[in-house]
C-alpha cells in the first residue's frame, strides 16, 4: 500500500512567496496554503498538516501571537513549525525563543528550505512513532491492570478455586512482561534519534579536515615552509650552501659573536652538506630521471548508509557555501535530497610500474584499511566507498583518474590502473637484488600531501589559489596542476635494516609519502614507503620490492 504524502501547510501573506513554496513543496508532500494566520488555522483544524511553514516578522511586536496561536494548535497535534525570517541571525534567534522549532531567513536557498523541512519531517515521524508505543505500552498496563482488578473480584467470590486464581496469575504476570518489553522498546527507540545525530556528528567531525578556510591554509602552508624537514635534496644543498657562506662571512668579520660557537655550527654545517654531496651527482641524476614518473594521488572517500545503502550527504548548503548548520551549531546531514555528498579526502604516493600501472599502497587505496577512526565510523551503521581516485603528475596539466586494479594478500600495496599514454613518462625499473643494510637510497613522494605542495608554491601563489578555490581541495589541486606546481619531495638516507618483510631506513622527511618508490644509487626500485616510526628519528619502513613481483604478473 502506498504512503500518503506528508501534509505542510503554508502560511504566507506574500502570494507570490506563497505559490512559490507550494510549487517547491509539491511532489515530495501534500502542501496546503493560507494567506493568513486565522485562515491557516481553519485549514489546519479541517486537514492536519504535519509541517508549518510560517511567514512572520520578529520586529513587530505583534510577531509572537500568530506564532503562539500556531503553537497552541501544533503543540497538540505535534505539528513541527519553520519559521521564514525577514533578517539575520538576532531575528532568528527570537524565533526559536518564540517556539519555532526551527528557523530561516528568506529569500532562502531552496535546497537549503528542502532539506529543513524534511529534517523536521524525520522528527515530526519519529516523536509520532514514540507516542504509538507510549500509547501501546499505556494499554498494555490498563489490560494489566484491570486483570488484577478481574483477579481480586474472583479471589474474593471464589477462593477455593485456586487453580483458576493460578491461571489468572500466569496471564496477568505474561501482560506485565508484554508491558517491560514495549516500555523497553519505547526506550530503545526514544534513544534512536540521539544516537543518529550522535553518529553523523562523529562522521562530520572526523571529515572537517578536508575542506579549510583560508586563514587555516595559509597558516599550515606557513608551518611547514618553515620547517627544513620538508624541503627536498636539491633544496637543503642550496640552504646549507647559504648558510656556510654566511658563517664564513661572520667568521671573517667578527661582530661580538661567540667565534667557537660560530665555528661549531659552521662545522655542522659542513658535515651535513658532504653528506648531502657524496652522493649528489647519481641523486640528482635519478631525480631528472624518474621523479616525473611519480604522482600525487588524490582519494576521494564517500559513506553510505548501510540499512538503506544511500549515500550521505549535508542536509544543504548555505549562502557562503557552508554546510548547513542546526541551532546547536552542528551539521546538518541526511541521506535524501541532491545536496552535495560528503567526502572524506585522503593524499597518498604512487609510482608508473608498467604499462598504465601504478604501484602504491594498499593502506592509500582503502583509506579505511586497518584505520582505528574510519572503522570506529563504520561501527556506526556508515560504510566507506571510493568516490574517486585521481593521480596527479608532475608538469601535467590534468589529473588522470585512477581505478583500484589489484591487493596484495601480503604486504600493505595495490596495484592501480589509468590512461597514461599521453603522458610518455618512464616505467620504473624494479631492483630484483635484496637491499644491503648502510647501502644509499633516495626517497621520492608527497610528504604531507597537499599542505607541502602549497608550502613550497609561495605565500603569494598560496594566498591567490585559495581565493580562486575556497579551499576545497579538488580545485585546489586543479589550479596547482594548472601553474604545474605539482612535483614529489625527494630526501636522501640510508637503509639501516633489512628485515623478511620490511625495510628500515632513515631519511630527512616528514610523516606521509606513502606509496612513494625508494630507489637504490642506480635508479632501481627496492622498496615501497608505508610507514614512519614517530619519534625514532625519522625512521621509516619500506615495503621490499619483491612483495610486488605478483601483482605486476597477473
């Protein structure tokens, strides 16, 4: 039998304003229109709606009787009630202080409306779910009850008939039982909104790092410029080439400063830059060479609901462009509508390993693998998906999207597959050879994913690029791939330990750049980052090239 639509009535002097809720409203409810308040309440008594959508003005001081009238009406049928506001945030408020349950200003976005009332709608239906069981549970204890009062009638006309008197005893004690259980369940289910808006409230609140506001890039972009961690080979040789000059410049002219402590930092100095350049000419070779053939890549994680299997997505979006949020200041999400999904953005590292293949990790792919936050969102009735995965190169123009080819069963990588003809870069060449523990290796990925990218275009580009994109980062990485900003963070260590099913090795970089390749003296892959040890001194783990060997022979 097919659901009749709810009922909204619409209470709004403004014709035009008037037809034009009625005709947004149509198809999804039943609405009902009055130019007036005692003419929407004569509709209401003839047709109870569930909704009121209530045009009104705060700065009349005559505002709060229609809605008081309305609320002395809805408050006995339940009726929820949305008030349209003439003003801001100050006007909105003295609604809700008024007794709507809900407030917005007009002109208003009409998703936005949409998406309101059919938050009120869930609520209007869920309160009236409660009430039938309150209702059953009320009957169920006046059965109870009276079968008590049935049970002393006939102890007191029959006492010798106590195998009656038992009987009645069992029937009445099997009502009080059906009595718990439904209180039980009024209970349960008085719980079931809570806990909803609990859960999606967990899920916004893990996804507020995807999108940041201007300010909130800017400085981040600031932080990590700052920080020498995140500047690649050729960067830290020109930086400790900078600094040893102006050290031997203060040591030729001294100007009061500590001369030992001058020629210490000096002598630091000079050991890190041989470091650096012992074996600079190879590493910069394999950096000309191979660095190209290494992406960003960009996973775009999306969440359905697991009882219905829709997507979630924001209740609306405001003005500003903002995800709508509820009094309380929290956001608005719903799995109905065509408001914008949301997403959860995750940055990895992969490189070309074949003909349109690129090796990564499996951990990158499947952001939710083995990740204690996402599978806590998971326990909450939300499954993960892929919305999309798009690999970013550098001196492309444009992303490539990506497709999820193949897991290992053994070791943190996958194998992914996109178009790559037209970007005639080279393939990889996997060192067959067992790494050799204190053997030189350069690391080659995207360290902090796009924080660092933004970091190392400029305070200029960075403030100009956010502007243009709000922060939201597939524009963000639209217009870096554009100015071709895009390009991997090479750092230069050792392999400390070579171990069955990992490598160990130091490098000078930052957590992040999974998925990246770690390339011997000669160029070839032996390894695959998926791992830093924090606080270890920068110690990192590799995936041993071997464990890719079968998933590039499918």
């Amino acid at each position: 039998m097919a659901t009749q639509p709810e009922t909204v009535l619409i209470v709004e002097a403004d014709a035009s304003q008037r037809e034009r809720l009625r005709t947004l409203l149509e198809g999804s409810t039943n609405p009902l229109t009055a130019e007036s308040v005692a003419e929407g309440l004569r509709v209401a008594l003839n047709s109870p709606p569930d909704i009121i959508v209530l045009g009104m003005d705060t700065a009349d001081p005559r505002g709060a009787n229609p809605l008081t009238e309305i609320k002395e009406l809805a408050n006995s049928a339940q009726v929820r009630v949305i008030a349209l506001i003439g003003g801001g945030a100050a006007e909105r408020v003295r609604a809700l202080q008024l007794g709507a349950d809900d407030a917005i200003t007009v002109p208003a976005d009409e998703e936005e409306l949409l998406a309101r009332v059919r938050t009120q709608l869930r609520q209007k239906r869920a309160i009236s779910e409660l009430g039938t069981k309150v209702r059953n549970a009320e009957e169920s204890y006046q059965v109870a009850q009276t079968a008590f009062q049935a049970l002393a009638v006939t102890e007191k006309m029959t006492r010798d008939a106590f195998s009656l008197e038992r009987i009645l005893k069992i029937g009445v004690g099997a009502l009080l039982a059906l009595a718990v259980a439904i209180a039980g369940i009024f209970f349960l289910y008085s719980h079931k909104a809570e806990k909803e808006t609990k859960r999606a409230y967990t899920v916004i609140a893990q996804l507020e790092h995807s999108v940041q506001n201007e300010q909130q890039l800017l400085a981040s972009a600031r932080r990590l410029r700052e920080d020498p961690a995140n500047a690649d080979l050729l960067e830290q040789r020109q930086q400790l080439q900078q600094k040893s000059q102006a050290l031997q410049q203060k040591l030729s002219a001294p100007d009061g400063s500590d001369v030992t402590e001058l020629r210490k930092q000096l002598q630091d100095t000079t050991a890190r830059l041989n470091k650096i350049e012992g074996n600079a000419q190879a590493a910069e070779a394999i950096i000309h060479d191979f660095a190209p053939s290494v992406c960003l890549l960009h996973v775009s994680v999306a969440f359905n609901e697991k009882s219905s299997g829709r997507r979630l997505r924001y209740g609306g979006i405001s003005s500003d462009g903002s995800p709508l949020k509820d009094s309380d200041g929290n956001t608005v999400y719903t799995t109905e509508g065509r408001a914008p999904e949301v997403r959860a953005d995750f940055f990895g590292t992969g490189f070309i390993a074949g003909e349109g293949k690129i090796l990564t990790n499996h951990h990158v792919v499947q952001p939710w693998w083995e990740d204690e936050d996402l599978n806590g969102i998971v326990q909450q009735g939300l499954e993960p998906v892929i919305g999309a995965i798009e690999a970013y190169f550098p001196n492309a123009t444009n992303a490539i999207p990506v497709g999820i080819s193949q897991i290992s069963d053994e070791a943190d990588l996958a194998l992914i597959h996109g178009d790559l003809t037209e970007l005639k870069r080279p393939i990889l060449r996997l060192d067959k050879d067992t790494a050799v523990s204190g053997e030189a290796l350069i690391s080659v990925g995207y360290a902090t994913g796009l924080d660092a990218i933004l970091a190392r275009a400029g305070e200029d580009a960075v403030r100009d690029i956010v502007k243009l994109t709000g922060g939201e980062p597939n524009l963000v990485l639209t217009e870096l791939a554009k100015r071709k900003l895009i390009r991997p963070l090479v750092t230069q260590g050792h392999v400390g330990d070579v171990l069955p099913d990992k490598i160990v090795y130091d490098a000078q970089t930052t957590s992040g750049g999974s998925g990246g390749p770690l390339l011997n003296r000669h160029g070839g892959v032996i390894g695959v980052t998926f791992a830093i040890v924090k606080g270890f001194g920068g110690s990192n783990f590799g995936v041993p090239i071997k464990f890719a060997t079968p998933l590039l022979k499918r």
